[in-house]
C-alpha cells in the first residue's frame, strides 16, 4: 500500500515538473515576441521584421536547388 502511494506521488511530482517547463517555453515565446513588439517603432516595421524573420526560416529548411552562383 505504501509503495502505491509513493508511485502516485512520484508520478504528480513528474507531471508538475513537465508542465512546468512547457509552459516555461511558451512564455519565453511570447515574451520574446511582446518585446519584438514593444522595440518597433511602428507596426509596419514589426511586421517587416516578422515577414523577414519567416522567409529566413523558411528558407533554412528547403534545400537549395540547382548550380550556386557566386
């Protein structure tokens, strides 16, 4: 009977500590991403740097094609 408690304790202690950090990592997302709204001077600027920020992103995944011009 004790050593089911104690399972049962251990497994609330995991999942608290694996939420934890999961909601850690989406506030440091948004909070990355107010900051980037708060330094732009002016919405349009935000949104270029956003749009830039995807294509740079987008870019990094599809491998390149064709001969490299240099």
């Amino acid at each position: 009977m004790d050593i089911a408690v104690i399972i049962i304790l251990w497994l609330i202690i995991l999942y608290q500590m694996v939420e934890k950090v999961l909601d850690r990592r989406e506030r440091i997302k948004r909070e990355g991403e107010l900051i980037n709204r708060i330094m732009a001077k002016t919405y349009p600027e935000y949104a270029a740097f956003e749009q830039k920020k995807e294509n740079k992103d987008r870019e990094e995944t599809e491998p390149e094609r064709g001969i490299p011009i240099y």
